[in-house]
C-alpha cells in the first residue's frame, strides 16, 4: 500500500518526543517551575545568591523560585527608596519574611534617593538616578553580608524588549534591573530566572508556587516606583498626595471587583496646577490621572473602559479626602502610541 510519508513522520515525530524523550503533551506551569528550579541549582551550585527585592510582583515571585530551589542561600536585600505606594514596605516585610521565611534585609535610604532626585525633571534621568543609586545602596548592604556569589532579578521579557536588548528593539526606556551591573560590583553572574515570562505568566508562576493570592495580584509596580508617575521634580509632599490618591484609586477598584479585570491600574500625579473651588474659596491645585489597561504582554495595551459611575465616586474622593488635589482625569491612551506608565 501505498504510505502517507506526513502522517508517517509525524506518528515517528510523536513516538520519539514522547517515548524517548519522555515529553509530556501538555506544558505546564508547573513543569516550568520544576525546570527553573533544576537550572538554578545546577548553575548556582554550593554558592550563595543574593536577590534584589522590590516588593512588586516579579521579585516576590522570583525570591519564592529561588527560596524553593536553593533555601536558606538565599538573602533578599529590600532597598526602601522611599517611592513606594501606601504602606507597601511594611507589608512586603510582613509577607515575605514572617509568611514565607525568606532572609529579608530591609534598608532605610528614603532621604538619599530623594536627596539624588532634587531638582531633577527629565524622566530618563530619573531613571539613571535611582537605577545607579540602587545599585550604590545595594552593594553596600551586600558588602555587610560576606561573600555573595550570584545576584538575582526579576526582570521579566518587556522590561527587556522595551530596554532595547531584545533583538532588533530600540530603547523605549530604560529598567533599572536590565542590562548588567558595573564592573565595580562584587558579584560572579546574574541570575534572572523570570527574563523569558510575559506578566500573566509571572502570576501563573507565583500561584504554582503557592503564594498568596494578595501578593500574585498585587498591581504591577516599577522599580523607580513613584518617581516615574509624578512628573517633574519629586519632593516628599507630592508623594505622599500621590500615595494617598493611588490607594483610594486601588481600593475602589477592588470593591468594584475591576481589580483582576484591568491588568494595571494606578493613579499619576502630574505637574499640572489647575484654578478650582473648594467650598467658598479659589484653589490652585494639582491634578491627578487616572490609568488602567487591558493588555495580553504589557508590548501592548488598550485603556480600560470602567465605569462612569466608579470614575466618579474615585474623583469625589481623591478631591475630598487628599490635600491640594482639585482635578482628576483618566488617561484614555492606548499602548502604543503611549507607555503604561507615565515616565
């Protein structure tokens, strides 16, 4: 008879994936979880890592891979910037080291990074600022801690695309956790075990790996944190309206139950002062942006269409529980041609 020579290369396809090889029809999370783990071991060997710890997402579930894989080798130096969203740091502590038990160093350098950041507008460098001062507080922390041979990142593949280090991409801007170290640290090699993982992938991850459902979800954070949603120069009045403005935002969301719904959300403060009224009086106040997207990979997005009921019971807030706000706009810009972020 005469032989299909397709299906007969393909049915010899299959028979050696799946009974030499041993492949499985379907890859999981999970699989990927199991291969991570075995990669970080063989790579890491008897050393000891050291991860820099955010509080975002990526870093809570690269430190959860990493605790899994190499356990007490594992220290997590906490940089507090100072350009953290409402009480951010404390929980972050809270969960990762009393919950999960990770080794936890939490440095204080809030007046150093704002201290940096005086006077500076321009939004790449504010970026640069913080990046290479992260880096200057993190190799003295480390310095503390003995001989460290690896240091670990969460960054994630947009983080890397949008650095221009992903093929034939350009610099849209750059992420302070992309791109290497100076020559004048102190570490063998970086460990990124998150680089390949699109966002919803990292959830995936971090779910597989038994984190809190609280910490999974919480919102996409970048590592410059408020300094790049608070356009022109930082000062410590307008991150705390900007705090205060962002959890209001964040706590209506969930109560909405738009809080998984929308893949990011967040309140920007910009530089903008607007005349207004408050009671009997003339104000001269900021305004505040609102933004949210619906997007796949964070390559793309499209902004989220919440309802006009919830946009106004946020904006009466915002303009009636936080100081010197007197305007609240949403941000209905598209990526591209705009970034989720607004610097």
């Amino acid at each position: 008879p005469e032989v299909n020579h397709t299906e007969f290369g393909t049915a010899m396809i299959r028979n050696f994936l799946y009974e030499v090889c041993g492949a499985k029809g379907q890859w999981t999370m999970g699989d990927y979880k199991d291969v991570a783990i075995r990669q970080i071991r063989e790579k890491v060997g008897a050393g000891k890592v050291l991860l820099a710890l955010s509080g975002g997402v990526d870093s809570a579930v690269a430190a959860a891979l990493l605790q899994r894989a190499v356990g007490d080798r594992l220290t997590c130096i906490f940089v507090d910037h100072g350009l953290l969203r409402l009480n951010e740091g404390d929980e972050v502590e809270r969960v990762m080291k009393g919950e999960f038990h990770v080794d936890v160093r939490r440095v204080n350098a809030q007046d150093l990074f704002l201290s940096k950041l005086a006077g500076v507008t321009e939004p790449e460098r504010k970026r640069k600022i913080i990046g290479e001062e992260f880096i200057r507080v993190f190799e003295a922390e480390a310095k503390k801690i003995g001989k460290v041979d690896f240091l670990a990142q969460g960054t994630i593949y947009p983080d890397v695309v949008e650095s221009g280090l992903g093929g034939e991409s350009t610099v849209v801007k750059s992420h302070h956790n992309v791109g290497g170290l100076p020559d004048c640290v102190d570490f063998e090699e970086i460990i990124e075990p998150l680089r390949r993982l699109f966002k919803d992938e990292v959830r995936q991850l971090g779910l597989t790996l038994g984190l809190p459902e609280s910490l999974v979800w919480r919102q996409p954070f970048p590592g410059p944190g408020l300094a790049i949603r608070s356009t022109g120069e930082i000062t410590r009045e307008k991150l705390d309206i900007l705090r205060k403005a962002d959890a209001i935002f964040r706590e209506e969301m969930a109560l909405a139950g738009l809080d998984r719904t929308a893949n990011q959300y967040f309140a920007a403060l910009t530089n903008m002062r607007s005349v207004g009224i408050m009671g009997d009086e003339r104000t001269y106040d900021y305004a505040i942006a609102l933004r949210s997207v619906q997007t796949q990979d964070f390559m793309t997005a499209t902004w989220s269409r919440l309802p006009y009921e919830l946009l106004d019971k946020v904006s009466g807030r915002i303009v009636g529980e936080v100081p010197h706000i007197n305007r609240v706009l949403y941000d209905v810009t598209s990526k591209p041609p705009a970034t989720v972020e607004w610097e």
